[in-house]
C-alpha cells in the first residue's frame, strides 16, 4: 500500500469563525497537517519558518492582504502553492494571474474544497517526480530542491513589475525611504522588502553580505577589496561602473570567513 503523502497546509484568515469552519473541513482530508496564521505577517513568518506545501489565503485582511503574502513567498526558494479563498468574486482574474492555484468563494462546500485538494495533490506530486525525491514526504523536494533553486527578487521596471534572478544581482542598497536593486548596467527599486534586513531574510543562504549598514552585496560580483582607512576596506564590484562600496571595520572578519580566507 503507498504510503500517504503529508501535505504541510497552512490556513490564513483574520476572522476566527472564517477560520474553524474551514479547518473543520481540511481535518477530513488525512494527508493534510494543518497549521494556522491570523494576518499576513504571522502568514509570512510561518512560510519562512516552516515552508508549508500549500497555503489557503484569505484575501481582505487588516494591513497587508494576500496578494502580498503570495507575491512575497514567490521569492523563496520553494515556495508553497497558494488556494485563496474569500467571500469576494472580483479578485477571481488577479488571483490567477498572480499564480494561484485555485479561488474559492465563502462559504465553501465540501465538494468544491474537494477539488481543490486534489488539484493541489497532482501539482505536488508532479513537483516531486521533477525533483526525482525517491521519499513520499515534501520535505525531501525541498533539500533536493532548494540549495540549486534561483531565488528571485521583485523590482519595479517601467511602470510594471519584473523578476530578476538574485545571481543577476551586483548589490542593494538603502537610498532614502527606497532599496535600489543594482545589476550590471541598471537599477531598480525594491518591490516587496522595506527594509535591509527584510532582504537578508529573503536571500539568507544565498552569497549576499551586509558590508555596511546601508548596502548588501554580493559577494561571486566582488572582483576586488583592498584595506582603506581607519580599518575599513574597499570592494570593486564586476558590473560596468566598477562600483566602489565600502567594507565596514566591524564586519571585515565575517567577510573573510565568507570568502574562506
């Protein structure tokens, strides 16, 4: 008999009733393992800490809604496949086009949750046969997977939103209220972080290093460093400018552990 694969489910709503009631309904499915978030930050923090195989999401919630959990969480190596459900029908097309994997509309019935389950168990399981994960957990997917994945950071290019694999990526800076996203020949705000360490979180494991307060760089982009004043030195960066950052005196050990020197 195969055994049965253990879907790791989170469940986001900000209304307790909305919240049970659909809890009651996964409880049927056995291969579900379900955990549970009130609001889009705990959501996200749940989805870092834990990488959930799939997520059902509320839409309208106090502060930040769904959509930004989904656009958040596209970033992660792995990310969880997303099923919204809310009590509205007009965000039936963005949902979509954002790649959610399904939209239900409150209340939801047995049936049609149903179908979404299985539609999620098929995409899982296609996951896994890609991956060649000989176990039947998704947790085996996830280190097969995710040291070699791109991670991707959102920027906003032209009035719209684009994708930039993290190795296109020479460095990050904050520039006022912003973080500008540097490759080799252009850059882009920052869509998604509002601050530094919000994007460390996001390529934590990745070769990016905070040189200083303001700046994260990537170190396989680091052509040169020399020392410089007061303890300090200075990176030259491979992009076109031969950008210039400065390496502070606190973290120059880190930065040579990084390097292995």
């Amino acid at each position: 008999m195969p055994e049965i694969m253990t879907i790791r489910t989170l469940l986001v709503d900000d209304e307790p009733p909305a919240r049970d009631e659909l809890a009651y309904l996964l409880a049927s499915f056995p291969d579900l393992e379900l955990a549970e978030a009130p609001n889009a930050t705990k959501a996200l923090r749940a989805i870092r800490d834990t990488s959930p195989d799939l997520v059902f999401l509320d839409i309208q919630m106090p502060g930040r809604d769904g959509f930004h959990v989904l656009r958040e969480s596209l970033c992660l190596p792995l990310p969880p496949l997303f099923v919204f459900v809310t009590a509205y029908n007009e965000y039936a097309v963005r949902a979509f086009e954002e790649n959610a994997v399904d939209y239900l509309l409150k209340p939801v019935s047995r049936e049609r949750l149903h179908i979404s389950v299985e539609r999620v168990r098929g995409l899982l399981r296609q996951r896994r046969e890609a991956a060649g994960a000989p176990q039947p957990g998704l947790e085996a997917l996830a280190r097969s997977t995710a040291p070699g994945a791109l991670v991707r950071l959102m920027v906003e290019a032209g009035g719209r939103i684009q994708l930039l694999d993290a190795a296109e990526v020479t460095h990050c800076e904050k520039l006022e209220k912003r973080i500008m996203v540097h490759t080799a020949d252009r850059s882009f705000p920052c869509h998604g972080p509002g601050t530094l360490d919000e994007l460390e979180d996001r390529l934590r494991g990745l070769s990016f290093f905070r040189v200083n307060r303001g700046t994260v760089v990537n170190l396989e982009r680091v052509r040169e460093f020399s020392p410089w004043t007061a303890g300090k030195y200075c990176l030259v960066l491979d992009d076109d400018a031969g950008t210039e950052v400065t390496l502070s005196r606190s973290r120059v050990k880190d930065f040579k552990q990084r390097l292995g020197i």
